[in-house]
C-alpha cells in the first residue's frame, strides 16, 4: 500500500475517532450521558463503529483480494490471472464480525475454464 494512501487512510480514521469522540463527551464533557449504562452503550457503540472501519478498511487492503493476482480456481485447480483491474468485476462481501456486520469490495475472478466466478482466497 502506497505511503500517501495510508497517509489519506489515517486522516479519514482520526476523522471517524474525532467524531467518536464527540459522540462520547460532546462539548460538556459529558454529551448528555447520566447513568454508567448509557455511558458503557455509547462507548462500545462508537469504539465498535470504528472497530468495523478498521477491519473493513483492512480486508479491503488484502493483496489477495486485488485484481491481477493469479490464483487457483477452486473447481479444476487451474491457474486464473486478470491482467488489469477492469477486467476483474469487483463484488461488496458481507462479513459478520464480532462487532457486528462489515462490508467490502473485493475482485471477483472468473475461471476460463469453468466459467465459475469465485473470490480468490485471502
Ligand atoms: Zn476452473
């Protein structure tokens, strides 16, 4: 992953974390939070929030998952290589995580033998 993307990627976390943090103690420090039950759903709520980002974001980064990446189709074993990303069709998968539901695009192979698409390993 290229410097200035982790770069961009960082400052769109400390964008999300800031607001998260708002979310928590607002401007008064306590954002209208009385008992400790309401203070412990709204912190899990916005660390859990940040949680799906992180792993969403991260999975999203899987060199595996990128187009131009040869890897073996899961039928005949043979070998399946897109040589650019527009002919890899990207497809949203859905991932239950420990922290709720999480999203991300990822390249979709086609083997040319089977003619089944399948989503490379990773
Ligand atoms: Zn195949």
């Amino acid at each position: 992953m290229a410097t200035e993307s982790l770069d961009q990627k960082r400052a769109e976390f400390l964008a999300l974390a800031g607001m998260a943090f708002e979310r928590m103690f607002g401007s008064d420090g306590q954002n209208g939070l009385v008992t400790f039950a309401q203070r412990e759903e709204r912190a899990c709520e916005v660390s859990d929030e940040l949680a799906r980002w992180l792993m969403a974001e991260h999975v999203g980064e899987d060199p595996a998952g990128e187009a131009g990446v040869e890897c073996r189709c899961p039928i005949c074993a043979g070998p399946v290589r897109y040589p650019s990303a527009e002919q890899a069709r990207q497809e949203v998968r859905e991932l239950m995580t420990r922290r709720g539901k999480i999203e991300y695009r990822r390249a979709a192979a086609r083997c040319p033998r089977c003619r089944r698409i399948f989503f490379p390993a990773g």
